[in-house]
C-alpha cells in the first residue's frame, strides 16, 4: 500500500516497512530499540528523577520505569507497524523521551503528591512574582534567587541554615507557598529566605530545604491520573492519541522554559511564534489548556486586554514588536534566535 505524501516516518523505522518475516522484523525493532530508545529512556529517567550515573543508587526505579517506557513504546511500534499511515512516527526518539517524561511526571505525583504540589507552587512563585529568578548554571542545574543574583555561583554550605529552621514566624509565613495562596505573604517569605541565605541555590535542593522546615511527609498513593493507560484507549478512527499526549507534554514543558528567558526573548519569540502554514500558532497553548491567555500575558509581561488587542495580528511582525520592546528590527531577530537556541539546548530529547 502506497503511503500519503504528507506521511513522514523516522527514517530510522523505514526498514521495518520493507521487511516481510515476523523474526526479522522483531529482530530489526529490537536492535532499533535498545541502540536508540533505551539510551534517551534512562537519560529522561536519570534527570527527571535526579538518579546519579554510575550508582546503584535509584537502579530499581530505574530499571522498573524503563521497562514500562519500552513496553509503552513497543505498543506503539506495533500499531506503527499494522497502520503506519495511520499510525505514524515522526521521531523514535522524541517519542521515547515523551513516553519517559510522562512516567516519571506520574511517578513523581503518586511517590511524592504533597512535596510535588508544593514544588509546583514555588515554581509558580519564582517565574511569576518579580524580583525572583529561576536560571540554569553551567551544570544544566535549575537554580533560584533574586533577579539581581542570576549567574551567580551557588555555594555548597548553607550558613544561615540553622538561623531559618529557628525561625518560627518565617516558617508561618513559608507555609503561604505550601498553600498556594496569598502570594504577597509567600513572596515576602520568599524574599527572607534568600536575604538570610545570601546567594542562590540550586532550585531542588531549595525544594528539599523548604519541604524539611514545613514537615512535608508524602506517603505513596494510588494513582488516579487518567491518562495512565492513555495508548491503550484511542478510539477507533480517532486522532492518533500519542500524537496529542505527545504535543500537550512538550508544550508544557516549552512553556516551563520560555518562563525562564529574559522578556525581549519571550516577547520576540511568542508574538512571533508560527506554524507550518505562517499562521499564529501561540493559541495552542490555551486550546490545549496548558496556558490560559491571561497567563500568557503575563509571560509576555502585558496586560489582558492589550494582547488580547493584538490576537487578531498574531503573527506580530519584527516590526511591531520591535515598537512594543523599544527595540529595532533587527534586535528583534536576534533575541529570538537567541531564545530559539536557548530552547534547543534545554528542550533536547523532546525535539
């Protein structure tokens, strides 16, 4: 059967189309599987769950995921393989980074629910209340603080630990984060906290430090996430669901980065951002409800109403927001090559 043009198949997977025996075409995938899935599985797995190389430290999870990652890949594989114009593959490994980043993302709200919501919640707070940072070090490691501080190196001892675990009032006033609500209180909390340690640190570990003071003790639950069998349940004739999961799941996780980048590179690459047709393609992130448009304003450091102005002309053009930053056409152009670069390096294995 002829494929469609517009099908585009992992050139990595094209000699599976033309072989005819079952034990060569198992032979084939498996040999595709274990030299460029396996790999990018344990990666994700490796850094989503913070597990050290060369350990034996964290080996059982590891080993338990990536063998319910390649399971979930091979489902895919094989209706690839049944209906490959209907179940196509674009990128082996891309998939395989997106399936391993899903588990872990389950992995981590049914081992560590409480510590994972407060997580979110200080997250939240450093990327949205000004005056706060979140940045990457040379390491690759998330790392939070004042604005003013970023690129600043984070030392390893902490001297005004034990000063802030005695601190009973901050304590109070940090449980403002926990809760996810009054962010005045949670920023001014916040803003204590980095004064009494005096540099910044590394985001997780901030986290864990944060966490021991409020005594947040997570005990293991029963998942409830409803894309936990998501593959196994596309309706006949549907939309490929891997294709939707797939796309929902890198758009969170761009939206995470974009949070990070100076504002000239948000707003250059935002109000810019295009489709395969030209078209704007920026109202992919409230149709997959992954940013709301008031959220999204504020990521682009504007009110509600003047990007909802600008919806309609969406692409915005060099020009124009080269009128909206103060900044010429060109310095436009290079910020958001510049953000585009940033994203590559940040965003691989989901690219």
């Amino acid at each position: 059967m002829r494929q469609k043009e517009s099908t585009r198949i992992d050139p990595l997977l094209a000699p599976l189309l033309s072989v005819t025996g079952k034990q060569e075409a198992d032979a084939l995938l498996g040999q595709v599987v274990v030299s460029q899935a396996v790999p990018v599985i344990e990666r994700v797995i490796r850094f989503k769950l913070r597990l050290p190389h060369h350990s034996e430290s964290g080996q059982e999870e590891l080993t338990d995921l990536s063998q319910e990652a390649v399971v979930q890949l091979l489902a895919e594989l094989e209706k690839f393989q049944r209906q490959p114009n209907n179940h196509p593959i674009e990128d082996l490994r891309g998939l395989a980074a997106v399936i391993s980043y899903r588990l872990c993302s389950r992995w981590m709200r049914r081992r560590f629910p409480e510590r994972h919501s407060f997580r979110n919640h200080l997250y939240y707070l450093l990327t949205r209340q000004k005056g706060f940072a979140l940045w990457h070090n040379d390491e690759g490691k998330l790392v939070a603080g004042f604005a003013a501080w970023r690129g600043q190196k984070t030392p390893v001892a902490w001297e005004a630990v034990e000063q802030i675990s005695q601190d009973e009032h901050l304590i109070s006033q940090i449980r403002f984060i926990k809760s996810g609500s009054g962010p005045s209180e949670a920023g001014r909390a916040l803003a204590e906290v980095f004064d009494r340690l005096g540099h910044p640190v590394e985001f997780d570990r901030l986290v864990g430090f944060l966490a021991g003071l409020l005594t947040i003790e997570d005990k293991p639950t029963e998942s409830t996430a409803d894309d936990e069998h998501v593959f196994a349940t596309t309706p006949a004739g549907g939309p490929d669901t891997a294709w939707v999961v797939e796309k929902r799941i890198f758009l969170q996780r761009l939206c995470e980065e974009v949070r990070l980048l100076p504002r000239n590179q948000r707003v250059a690459l935002l109000l810019n951002l295009r489709g395969t047709e030209g078209g704007g393609c920026i109202g992919l992130f409230p149709a997959t409800g992954v940013a709301s448009i008031r959220q999204l304003a504020d990521m682009l450091e504007m009110g509600a109403d003047e990007l909802a102005r600008l919806w309609n002309e969406l692409p915005v053009d060099d020009g124009r927001i080269g009128e909206l930053l103060n900044l010429t056409r060109q310095q436009v152009i290079n910020a958001r090559k510049s953000a585009r670069e940033r994203l590559a390096r940040q965003l691989r294995g989901f690219l």
